[in-house]
C-alpha cells in the first residue's frame, strides 16, 4: 500500500503561482506514472497532467505552458509548478499513482486550489 499526501494548495488571486507537492509514503516511487488530476464542484475528474517513470509529462491543453510537472524519485515526490493562474483553476487537486503493469492505482486525499478574480 502506498500513501501519498498532498500539500502546497491554497487561494491565490488570478495571475499568481503555487506549488504543489505530492510525497509517496514508501520507496519504488520510481516505477510509478505520477499525475495530478482535478475536480470542481459538479464537474468529473479530469487529467491536469502526468510524468512517466522516465521522466516524459504529459498535459492538458487547458494548462498546456502554465503548469510543469516534476518528479524527484530520491524524494519520493512529484511537484506541480502553476503560474497564471485563471477562476477556472479552482478546483480539489489529487495525486495519483499508477502502475499498469502491477495493476497498482493510488490516490491522495486532495488539496484545494482557489483562484480570486
């Protein structure tokens, strides 16, 4: 079983930045496809972007040169760098886990991002 907890969220007036942070609880963070995925109220989740275990991201055109993901696997964390950030931002922010080959699925509890006009 692997943990992972979220930190970095917060309000922030559109136009601003935050970092968020996400922190597996064990180690093989490595073999792991990592994402940050985001839900607003009545919305579905929706991929915000991913980084393999290689190290190639992957991101949604919404957030497409505002967002950069990053992974430090001697950390075990992965990070998500917002800049510019728009009203439709706001959201509960997760981190995810993934392995297909082992048929590993993790998820964090959250975080929430408000975003000011």
């Amino acid at each position: 079983q692997v943990q992972l907890v979220e930190s970095g969220g917060g309000l922030v007036q559109a136009g601003g930045s935050l970092r968020l942070s996400c922190t597996a609880s064990r180690s093989f963070f490595s073999i792991y496809t990592m994402g940050w995925y985001r839900q607003a109220p009545g919305k579905q989740r929706e991929l915000v972007a991913d980084i393999s275990s290689g190290g190639r991201s992957n991101y949604a055109d919404s957030v497409r040169g505002r967002f950069t993901i990053s992974r430090d696997n001697a950390k075990n964390t992965m990070y998500l760098q917002m800049n510019s950030l728009k009203p439709e931002d706001t959201a509960v922010y997760y981190c995810n886990a993934a392995n297909d080959y082992y048929r590993l699925n993790y998820w964090g509890q959250g975080t929430q991002v408000t975003v000011s006009s």
